[in-house]
C-alpha cells in the first residue's frame, strides 16, 4: 500500500514543481494556444497561452510510478507498463497534433488520417500485448470477455476484443479531448475518475482471487492480475493531474493539449480494460460521455435538420453562451462528474455485495 501513497505524493509534488519551469520553456519558444475564431469570443483572451502542458503530467506520472517501485522495493508488473505505454503513445500522438498547430499555424493539426493512423497504432499495439504476459493463474492483463463490474458472458475472441478495445480507446480519448474546452474542466474531472480507479485496485487487490484462501466469500473474488499495480498507476496519475490543476484552472498559466488529453482518455481506458470495468467506465467517466454525445447530436441534428439542437457544441460552450461564467461551467461539471463516479462506485460495491 505504501507504493500508493508514495506514487500519488510523488506525482502531486512533480507536477507542482515542474509545470511552472515548462510554462516558462513553452513561453519562450513560443509554443501557445491557437484560439478558433468561431469559439467563444471570451476565449480570444487565451491566445498565446502554452500548451502541450500534457507532458509535465505524464512525465510526473511515468517518474512517480518508477520511483515509488524505487522507493518500495516492489518490480513492476506488466499491466503497469501496458498502461502507462497507452498512455504515452496516446500522448506522443497528441504532441505531434499541437505541434503542428503551433509550428505551422493550422488550427486542425495533424491531418485527420495521420492522427487517426497514430491511435490505431497505439491502441492495437496496447490490446494485442494485453493478451500476454500470463501469471501462474493463467491470467493475462486484459480478458477476451466484456466486463462491467467483472467479467461476464463468453469470451469474444481475440480479434473482437482488438476492436472493441480500440472503440472503447478512441472513444474515450477524444471525449477528454472534448471535454479539455474550459479552463481545469477535463483536468478536473480526470482527478476524480483516477481516484476511482485507486480505489478500484486497492479493493480488487484485498478481495482478489489469488487470496481466495483468505477470504470469507471467495464467490466474490475478482480475477485480476495485478489489481494493486493499477492503483499505483491510478494514484500516480491522480496525484500529477491534481498537481498540474494547480496550474490549469482559471486562469490557466498553460493548457494540455491534445498531448494531455489523448493521453488521459488513453490510459482511462487502460485502467478499465485491465481492471475488467469496461462498462463501469462509461458511467463512472459519464461527463466526458455525456460531453462527446452532446457533439454527436449536435451534428447528427444539423446534417438531418439543418438545425442545432445547442447554440455550441461541445456542450460546455453551450453553457456559456447562455451566460454562465467559464467557472460556473466547470464547477458544476465537476459537481457533474462527482456524481457520476459515486454512482460508479456504488454499482462496483453492489456487485461485490451481491454476490457475498
């Protein structure tokens, strides 16, 4: 448990120190924010903010995970390196996209295919390697079945699992994608969800099935393999996100970027595919869901229609062009969110209660 702790601090502490001397080096290249002009005009303030602030959150996050290892003695496991890899090839692939935007002036970035390629890559890599790598029990860090609290129903096959893995990473990635349009709002609500998932591992580790001597309901076991490794990993990045909020919120000194948030999507999803919560993320995570559907309908209305259904889509904008304060937005989306995870752990603790 101390590997825990120690990664949360770690992160927290790295991110608190070291996002302020990026913003400095961003600031001194010149690296800021490209602003839209159909946006918010409130927004046209944020121009030439830095951004790709992603980097001192993932850094921190890799450090804090190694040095509590470091630190505990404790090697690392395979279902760690897989999902702290998600998390840095999705991150790689955002650099390349705010790089381009900043260096050559365009707005979209990477070209649509070029940058749907870089998460193909990424993730089928992820899914294929989460099929190896058994333990003594035969588990392997991801399972061919779908899950939502655990596994459940038969298994889909290798190839079905590939696609379904790579669904469920790129539609979480470019939820938080979405969701990064105020000032702390995916950062935020990204704290909660790994906070979560700390959770998630300490419990799943305490009531693992490879203890199932131990325990008074063996019944309720969960079959995980490294369940604690992820709650390292979990606290690792929730410890850098709230550090790197310091920094984040209103008014940001410095954005993530789509380095920060392909990144977070990615290894959001990681954590639920290794963790056998695949469903469960869906609502535990329902602000960046509920965000990506408010797009989805807005253009789904407007190509049927020819009306919108929101004066802006994603739908924080929606919000503000209704007069609330970019503050008032986020606060009550993190309220949002807030909700959504304590339902989320509940459904978790009713299954295991369920099956006692």
């Amino acid at each position: 448990m101390k590997q825990i702790l120690f990664s949360g601090v770690i992160g927290l502490f790295l991110t608190l120190v070291g996002t302020p001397l990026l913003i400095k080096l961003l600031a001194r290249k010149g690296y800021g924010q490209y602003i839209r002009d159909d946006g918010p005009r409130e927004h046209a303030s944020k121009r030439g903010t830095p951004t790709m602030g992603g980097i001192a959150f993932i850094l921190a996050t890799i450090a804090a995970y190694f040095l509590s290892k470091l630190i505990t003695g404790y090697p690392p496991t395979y279902s760690g390196l897989l999902v702290l890899g998600l998390m840095s090839g999705m991150g790689l692939v955002g650099f390349l996209d705010d790089y381009i935007k900043i260096v050559k002036r365009r707005s979209l970035g990477l070209r649509a295919k070029a940058k749907m390629a870089g998460q193909l890559i990424v993730g089928i890599a992820f899914a294929v390697l989460s099929l190896q790598f058994a333990d003594a029990r035969g588990n392997t860090p991801a399972s061919t079945k779908l899950s939502f609290i655990t596994d459940f129903g038969w298994s889909i096959g290798p190839v079905l699992f590939v696609v379904w893995a790579l669904f469920m990473i790129l539609a979480m990635s470019n939820g938080v994608n979405l969701t990064d349009g105020l000032d702390g709002l995916a950062t935020g609500a990204s704290v909660l969800v790994f906070g979560a998932y700390t959770f998630i591992g300490v419990w799943q580790f305490q009531e693992s099935c490879a203890n199932a001597g131990t325990l008074t309901n063996p019944g309720a076991c969960y079959e995980v393999r490294d369940p604690l490794d992820l709650a390292v990993v979990a606290s690792a990045l929730m410890g850098a996100c709230l550090g790197f909020l310091w920094w984040n919120t209103s008014p940001a000194k410095i954005f993530m970027g789509d380095t920060g948030s392909l990144a977070l999507g990615g290894v959001l999803t990681g954590l639920a595919i290794l963790s056998r919560t695949e469903l469960l993320v869906a609502i535990m995570g329902g602000l960046f869901v509920l965000i990506t559907m408010s797009v989805v309908i807005q253009v789904g209305s407007f190509r049927l229609t020819g009306k919108r259904v929101f004066r802006m889509a994603p739908l924080q904008h929606h919000f503000e062009l209704k007069g609330w304060s970019e503050v008032l937005v986020v606060v009550r989306f993190w309220i949002i969110q807030g909700i959504c995870v304590i339902v989320g752990l509940g459904l978790f603790y009713a299954g295991w209660a369920a099956d006692k």
